[in-house]
C-alpha cells in the first residue's frame, strides 16, 4: 500500500453504508408497540406465544421500516446536500450509491411482503396500504406545513399490522394503539425539526417550525404528548391492562415531562437527548411493563 493510499479514507462496505443510511437502530421506536400489540392479541386468542408469527411480526416491522427510510433518504437527498446538519449522509458523501439505495429498499420491501404473506391473506392484501404514507412522507414537506401528521399516519400502521398478523381480523383496540403511537411520533419529530428551521426556511422546506416557529412547534409538540397518553390510558382500558401497564403508562407520562422539562424554546441544547434518548426509552419501558402485565395475567411462554 502506498502512503497515498494510505491517507485515502476508508470507505465502509455497501452493507455497513445501508445499514448506517437507514439508522437500524431506530426500529426500537416503533417495533415495541407492534410486540404490545401482537401480545396481546394472542392473549386475547389463546393466552399463548405465538414464537413463529412474532418472528414473521419482527421481519415484516424491519422490512418495511427499513424500506421507507431508504425511500426517505433517496427522494431527500438533494435537500440533504443543502442542509449543514444531514450533508454528511451517505447519498451525499458518495459513499452509497443511489442505485445501491435503491436495490437495497426493494429488497427490505420485498421481505416486508414476504413476511406479510406468511402471515395471511389480509396481513397481504393490505400491505400496500401500510406503503404508501411511507413513500408519501418524504414528499410532504414539499407541499404541506404538516409532514409530521403524514409521519404519523405512517407509524400508526405498526401497531394495527401487529394485531392483524396474529388474529388476521380487525381490532379497533390496535387502532387506538396506532393512533397513540402515531400521535407521539409526530409530536416528536415536531421537536427535531426545531433544528433545521433556519435551514428549511432558507431553502424551502416545509414545517410547523419553518411556518409557525419554534415555540408553536414546541407547544404542539407538547399536545401530541398530552393527546398521547390519554390514547395511551384509553387503550389500557379497553384491553382491561393490570398493574403493570399503568405502572408502564406512568413512567412514561413521567419521560414525557422530562422531555418537555429539557427542551424549551429557547434552549435546544438537549434536543438529542430528548429525541433518541428519552424516546427510545419511552418504547422500551412500556414494552417490558405491558409484557410483565400480560404475563402476569395468564400469557404462556
């Protein structure tokens, strides 16, 4: 190797770069509430484990979630290359390939509806449906001030998708679920776009923060998080949760003031901690209650 080579940054393979594009990692903000879901619609069938549909839920949930984040960093990828904040992402550096993207989002997709076939029928024929917003989404913030409600439309998918792969019926339970997840997840992004507004002004992009300003999202933010927990407490009384699921659904009523507590108007100093940090966490810790809950009321291992 010469010293010229030597200098030259080392570029990671074409899996690590996909991996890196689509941030894995962060399936750990939606996947928990289709577990939610898909245990307790097995509670609610046979108080059993279902292993294999839970395996099938996992796949189709990381499919699809990897999908729309490739899709989102290809159609935004110009807009990346502007923004100071997002222009060291793959697509921009080079160090993924559009085509390469591309191959690797329609081969998340396909295992996506591979799974959501062996799931049953209706798990399939709806599939296309939990898609779409997927794709939509990035596009929103070219034609409305409101992307953040496409967002969340999208994530409410997960937990519907969850009850119907194990009961293959409809669930207004898991609807009401979705609509709390949804509602969340939006409320925060509304919060991570604080940062960009500067930005998205200066070139176009569209958002409650760019629109509105930042105190306006912050206070909308701190809505979908009050909207979030009623939707949480009507969940938990219409599948008749124990102890535990409240215990749950204080803990996270408690993260959601600290989240609103650390980020203020005027100080997004913390924004990351609130968003990566205090989120994630907010998924977990209502996951371990509800399956300690479902647990303690019979679920069978």
């Amino acid at each position: 190797m010469t010293s010229a080579s030597a200098a030259l940054p080392q570029q990671p393979g074409r899996t690590k770069a996909f991996l890196r594009l689509v941030m894995i990692e962060h399936s750990v903000f939606a996947l928990p509430f289709a577990y939610i879901a898909a245990l307790t619609a097995m509670y609610e069938w046979d108080e059993n484990i279902h292993w294999g549909r839970l395996l099938l839920v996992t796949v189709a949930m990381v499919g699809l979630r990897t999908f729309a984040m490739a899709a989102n960093r290809i159609i935004d990828r110009e807009i990346d290359a502007r923004n100071p904040r997002t222009a060291h992402r793959e697509l921009v550096t080079g160090a993924m390939s559009v085509k390469h993207a591309w191959t690797g989002a329609l081969v998340a997709l396909a295992v996506f509806l591979g799974a959501a076939a062996l799931l049953n029928p209706l798990c399939l024929a709806l599939a296309p449906v939990a898609v779409i917003p997927m794709v939509v989404y990035p596009y929103g913030k070219r034609f409305t001030n409101f992307p953040q409600a496409i967002l969340g439309l999208a994530q409410a998918m997960g937990p519907v998708g969850g009850w119907l792969a194990i009961t293959g019926s409809w669930s207004w339970d898991a609807v009401v679920l979705g609509l709390a997840v949804g509602v969340w997840i939006g409320g925060f992004d509304l919060i991570y776009a604080c940062q960009d507004v500067d930005t998205d002004r200066e070139i176009g992009v569209k958002s409650v923060p760019a629109r509105f300003g930042i105190p306006a999202a912050i206070w909308g933010a701190r809505a979908c998080h009050t909207v979030t927990t009623a939707l949480f407490v009507w969940y938990a009384i219409l599948t008749d949760a124990g102890a535990f699921f409240w215990l749950g659904l204080l803990i996270v009523a408690g993260a959601f003031v600290y989240e609103h507590t650390i980020v203020r108007p005027t100080d997004l100093s913390r924004l990351n901690r609130a968003f990566f940090s205090v989120n994630g966490f907010i998924g977990i810790a209502l996951f371990v209650c509800a399956l300690l809950d479902l647990l303690v009321r019979g679920l069978t291992v």
